[in-house]
C-alpha cells in the first residue's frame, strides 16, 4: 500500500514536471500513476472476493 501511494506522488510530480516542460517522459509519469493506482486496487478486490 505505501508503495502505491509512493508511485501516485511520483507519478504526478513527473506529469507536473512534464507540463512544464522540465522533463520528455509524460508518458512513463502517466504509466506509473495509472498502474500505481490500479495495484492498490486490484490486490483489494482481491482480498476481498477471495474470503
């Protein structure tokens, strides 16, 4: 859970970063927040579903 809520921060710093054109990989950035986002809640679902 800590490293999905690591990845969120990062990955929106790199997408800050990248609007204003201090950075060229907005694309990783946006990556790495949807897949950061997503993990937390697919492994909770999971959890979920299996009990």
């Amino acid at each position: 859970m800590l490293l999905g809520i690591l990845g969120v921060v990062f990955g929106s710093l790199g997408i800050h970063s990248a609007n204003a054109r201090m950075a060229t990989n907005k694309a990783s950035a946006v990556a790495g927040l949807v897949t950061s986002i997503a993990a937390p809640v697919i492994a909770v679902i999971s959890v979920v579903s299996s009990q």
